[in-house]
C-alpha cells in the first residue's frame, strides 16, 4: 500500500509541475496610463527652454585677476596670438578685471589647457561657470 501511495504522488507531482507554466504564464494586455494633461503641458515647456539655453556648466581658467585694465587685455591678446581656438573674456567685477580662457566641458580638457597657460604666467587656475557650448556646424 505504501508503494502504491508514492506512485500516486509522483503522477501527481508530475502532472503538477507540467502544470505550473500554464497558470504562472504572463499575461497579456493593455497599459492605460491616465495623467493630469498638465504635465504634457509641463514637459513641452521644459524642451523649449531647453532648447532655448545658450550657456551649460563647464570651466575656464583664469590667468589674470587685478586692477590694471591694460594688463588684462595685454593677457589676452598673447593667449590670442599663441590660442587662436581658445575665446578668451575680460570681465569686470569691482574692483577688479579678470581674463579668463577657454569654454570647456571637462575638467580634465580644462587641465591640460591649465598647464599650458602656467608656461605663460605664474598663475593659472580653473574656475567652474556657465561657458558658452560649442556650436556645431
């Protein structure tokens, strides 16, 4: 009798794990997505003003800081001369005027301009600002 139970359990067993696939198979059918039609609104708005954005994060690097307006653009025109691919700015902020170079979107391409530039002048160091993404052709 105890053989005829265990040989009734694994038909049972068998026809069960035959079975698991047909009833655990995934199901198909349709997603609804209901949402607030503001937030279509919403996305539209933020791909036009990205569009619309002139500058990004990135770095330059700053060469000059001080008082003499002269000395600042006497900079900037041998960066110019030596770098013509690099655009240079000569900001004021009271009571100073900086020169800084470079519109670039890493740091490690900041860098290897950096060491260029302390060939140049004793000081040279990367700043983090908005720069002025490259325009493609």
């Amino acid at each position: 009798m105890v053989l005829f139970n265990n040989e009734i359990m694994k038909k049972y067993l068998i026809l069960f794990l035959f079975l698991i696939p047909v009833f655990t198979s995934a199901q198909v059918g349709k997603v609804e997505i209901i949402q607030d039609p503001k937030i279509d609104q919403l996305v539209e708005k933020r791909i036009a003003v990205s569009k619309t954005q002139t500058t990004i994060r990135g770095y330059r690097i700053q060469v000059f800081q001080g008082e003499q307006r002269t000395e600042a653009y006497n900079r900037q025109a041998l960066i110019n001369t030596q770098y013509k691919e690099l655009p240079t700015y000569v900001t004021y902020q009271a009571p100073d005027f900086r020169l800084r170079v470079g519109d670039f979107k890493t740091l490690k391409e900041a860098q290897r301009y950096q060491q260029a530039m302390l060939k140049l002048f004793d000081s040279a160091f990367i700043v983090e600002e908005n720069i002025n993404p490259v325009k493609l052709p």
